[in-house]
C-alpha cells in the first residue's frame, strides 16, 4: 500500500503532505524523476513508461484539460519537458477545489 501511495507523492516518506509541497518542487521532481527513466529505458519506452507515474503527478495541480491530455499522449521526451514548462507559468491550484 505505501508502494502505491508513493507514486507521484514521493514526500510520503518524509512524512510531507503533498499539498503543501510547492509546486517548484514537484516539477523538479518529475524532470529527474524522468530523466531517470529515460537513461534506464530509453526516449520513447521511458516516457511512455514515465506517464502512469505522471499521471499521479499531475493530479493535484490541476492542469487544464487540453494540456494535461497533451502531456499524457506525449512521446517525446524534449516536448514533454516543454509541456511541463507551462505548468510553471500557470496560476496555482485553488486546494479549494
């Protein structure tokens, strides 16, 4: 069960809660997350690999329909970090919601 919590919430084991990690820090977390995937399995196989653990990544910060569903079908690794990209410009998530 930890094993499972821990995918895209890797601060589960510092005892973080995830909505109070800044968002800076998820998406530095998510490039050497897939910068790691990338050197184990390659371009296309590790970003296509990369996208169940992004999927859960994403999740809390709630990107706009349109671009998460670019981000999700990406299989190139330099526009997938260009996608990425915008999520830093976008305004932060109400935890309202």
């Amino acid at each position: 069960m930890i094993g499972r919590a821990a995918i895209g919430n890797p601060w589960i084991f510092q005892g973080r809660e995830r909505a109070l990690v800044p968002r800076s820090e998820v998406l530095a977390t998510i490039r050497l997350h897939l910068q790691g995937m990338l050197d184990g399995y390659g371009p296309r196989q590790g970003v296509i690999l990369f996208r169940k653990h992004l999927t859960r990544y994403l999740s809390p910060l709630q990107p706009p329909g349109e671009l998460r569903a670019e981000i999700l079908a990406e299989t190139e690794p330099s526009r997938l970090l260009a996608h990425l990209q915008q999520l830093e410009s976008l305004p932060a998530p109400d935890p309202a919601v």
